[in-house]
C-alpha cells in the first residue's frame, strides 16, 4: 500500500492541471481521473475544487 500513489505530495504539474481540466469538462469520473493522473481520489478533488471544477458522480 505504501507505494499506491506515484505522485504522493509532489506538487501538481502544468501537464497534470491541463489534463485534469480536460478530463473533467469530458465528465470522466472522479475514480477514472485519479487514476489516469496516477493520483489519489482525494488530492484529485482537492485541485479540483481549488480550480472549481465539476466532476461527475459515479453514474
């Protein structure tokens, strides 16, 4: 378990914010986004309401 997340308090890449935007206006879930950002479901919501986006529920 300790190795789950690659990206654990590492600071948030330019890359990383342009993808997640992207994927959330897609409406990908909020479980599909961590996971292609190889980030946790948690630090996800987090940028995400910083950057006050809307990520779909699950369907």
């Amino acid at each position: 378990m300790k190795d789950r997340y690659e990206r654990h308090r590492q600071a948030w890449t330019t890359d990383e914010i342009q993808r997640l935007h992207m994927m959330a206006n897609k409406g990908m879930s909020l479980r599909a986004i961590a996971k292609a950002l190889t980030r946790s479901e948690e630090s996800t919501k987090k940028r995400a309401k910083q950057d006050k986006l809307t990520i779909q529920k699950k369907r």
